[in-house]
C-alpha cells in the first residue's frame, strides 16, 4: 500500500462496503480496506454513513439494530462532516466546471474541506 502525504484519510463508501464484504472474490480488497482504515485517522461525511447504511441493510442484511450501532461507532471513531452552506457551494463549482454527478461532488466537497487523503 501505497504510504499517503499525511495521517487524515476521507473514507468513501467504497472502501467501506470492500471492508464490510465477505464475498470470497473480494478478499484483498477487504484486507486493504480493512488496513486503510485501521491505521489511519478516517473522515467520513454524513453522506457516506447514508451510502453505507443503504448498502448494508440491502445487501447485507443487517437488521436496524446493528445498523444503529455501526452508525454510533461512526460517530463515536472517525471525525463526520456534515453539509453545510460551503460544502454546497463548492460541490456546485464542482458539477459546473467539472461535469461530476450531485453526489460525487458533494463527496469530493467534504472530502476537500477535511484537508484529508482520499480514499475510494
């Protein structure tokens, strides 16, 4: 793996759908995902909770209850950006010069007011 400029990490839903997986094909990506996450100070928005837990109550089954907790140690472990006005904005910049999805670029404007790496 790849040693990253600094400490902080912004997590996507990606990587955490691969640490999540036990899909047998999906090992490595789950180990790398998992060593990601483990030793790195993560970010994360609270758009990715919502991607994660939609994932992982569709695809996982995971019932409410552990859900609830998973969103908990979310909130109690990693630092969670909320949107806010800026966070629009900037997403908005993003779509127009770029030509990115709604969502991809209120992911990418999280991710660059965390002053974090990027990991997707």
């Amino acid at each position: 793996m790849t040693e990253l400029k600094n400490h902080s990490c912004f997590v996507d839903s990606n990587i955490w759908l691969y640490a999540f997986s036990t899909d047998k094909r999906e090992e490595s990506k789950r180990i790398l995902a998992k060593q990601l996450i483990k030793e790195k100070s993560i970010i994360i928005s609270t758009q990715i909770i919502n991607e994660v837990s939609c994932n992982l109550l569709k695809k996982h089954k995971l019932d409410e209850k552990q859900l609830f907790q998973l969103i908990v140690s979310f909130y109690s472990k990693y630092q969670v950006i909320s949107f806010n006005l800026d966070i629009f904005e900037s997403a908005y910049n993003l779509r127009t010069q770029y030509h990115l999805s709604f969502w991809d670029s209120l992911v990418i404007a999280c991710a660059s007011f965390s002053d974090a790496n990027i990991g997707t």
